[in-house]
C-alpha cells in the first residue's frame, strides 16, 4: 500500500503532496493524521521556508471520503464527534503553521479541499480547477472548514455557496477570493516557484510571523490596544538580529543572508 501522502523536500521548501489518486485524494483518517503530522513537523523546522500543498493523480482533494462517510453515518454522536475533531485540528494546524503556505490547486477541489485551499498563505490553481461546498446537499454543512472559508471569501459569498452547494470553477474561486491567482495547467507549477522564490526572499520570521498579525488584525478589538501591540511588534523586529540583517543589507546595496537559497 502506498503512503497516503508523499514528503518531497528540497532545501528549504517542502512540499506536501495527498497521495491518494484513485479516490481522488480524498481525505480519511489516516491522510488526516498524516497531513496534520508532517504540518506539526514542518511548524518546527526552522530549515523548512515554505510549504507547498498539491495532489496527486487528476484532483488536488475531492473532500472526504465517501466510504469514511458511510461508516460514519451508522456510528454514534461520540464517533463522530472524534472524527469531525480530528479534520478541526487539521484545519487549525494549517491555518496556523508559522510557515508560508502556498495551494497548487487542479482538478476537484470540493468540502474540505476548499477547506485547505482557505487555509493556505497563497493559493494558485488552473483553470480545469473544480470547487464544491456539496455538503448541504447530503443534509450536512461545511461547519468544520468554515472559519477559513467565510475569511477568505466572505461572509457574503459564504451564504451563497454554502447554502446552493453549486459547483464553481477556477474563475469564480478567484473572483470571490478563494485563490489568489489562475494560470493555466502547463504554468502551474512555474507560478507556484515564482511564488517560492518570492516568499524565500523576505526574512524567515517575518514571514512566520505576518499570518499571526493578519488574523490579529483582522479579528480587531481595542484599537488603542492594537497599536501598543503593533507598535512592541514592530520594535522588536527592528532590534532583532533578522531586522538589524536586513536594513544593514538595504543600506549596504547587496542581498540579505537569508535571500541565498539553502
């Protein structure tokens, strides 16, 4: 049996591809599991600049898998529960990993792929790219998937295509906010090293750190707070080893030590 999902590492930048191309990549425990235990590894290896998601096979994740589903639907509340928990901590995981995230998204991309596309910094995908939220049409909701969802379409967008669970392609995803950029197939993987390149040019810690400002940001609160928050942030970074590094370059004229690629 091969593995569920493959470790492809190359200097810094690792790549994470679900390995399950018969059944579309769809996700069942045991691709959980891994996913979110090689996300756990890389969120602690400060060699690892950037993370990279693909599928193999024809789809990138067709959401969960219908068997899994099967079983589930004659187990018990606690069953389920455990089950829906473990995809929450996976989603968490991604959302949160203080390391860029870039989606290389083609083919289906339904339920919880949408959910890890919307996880993912920076998402690109081709234009035979497929999207789905077909979860009210089994009677169920992406309730799971949906913090990262709603955040990255809106909560507008949200209502439409949680409620119709209609299909949409690749144009559509990028016109809502789903991803980022569409470029076709035969750039796909040219787009996602310019985006790598792009991401292995900035300083490693403010590149961890951006997410965390982002959702800080975005989730407001005291403004007064906020800016005494921002203002210790941007302090620190000033006085830290990176922050010294990188003006010392700009002033100098010449590449940041972290710019070489490992």
């Amino acid at each position: 049996m091969s593995d569920p999902l493959l470790l492809e590492r190359d200097g810094p930048v690792l790549t994470l591809r679900l390995n399950r191309p018969v059944l579309h990549n769809a996700l069942d425990p045991t691709l959980i599991e891994a996913l979110t235990r090689a996300l756990l590894d890389a969120g602690g290896d400060d060699g690892i600049r950037a993370v990279v998601l693909a599928g193999a096979g024809a789809s990138f994740c067709a959401g969960a898998d219908l068997q899994r589903m099967r079983a589930m639907a004659d187990a018990g509340e606690h069953e389920n529960l455990a089950d829906a928990l473990a995809l929450a901590r996976l989603m968490r995981t991604l959302d949160e990993l203080p390391r860029p995230t870039i989606a290389r998204v083609h083919g289906a991309a339904f339920g919880g792929g949408v959910g890890l596309v919307a996880c993912c910094d920076i998402a690109i995908a081709s234009p035979q790219a497929r999207f789905g939220l077909s979860e009210s049409r089994l009677g169920l909701l992406p309730a799971v998937i949906s913090p990262y969802v709603v955040a990255a379409i809106g909560a507008r967008q949200a209502r439409r295509w949680f409620a119709t669970a209609e299909p949409f392609d690749a144009g559509t995803a990028l016109q809502i906010g789903l991803v980022h950029q569409e470029v076709p197939a035969s750039q796909l993987d040219l787009a996602v090293a310019r985006q790598v390149e792009l991401l292995l040019a900035v300083a490693p810690q403010a590149a961890a750190m951006a997410k965390a400002l982002v959702r800080k940001t975005a989730a407001g609160g005291d403004g007064h707070a906020q800016d005494r928050d921002n203002a210790a942030l941007i302090a620190h970074l000033r006085a830290s080893a990176e922050g010294r590094e990188g003006l010392s370059a700009f002033l100098d004229k010449r590449p940041p030590a972290w710019a070489a690629r490992e």
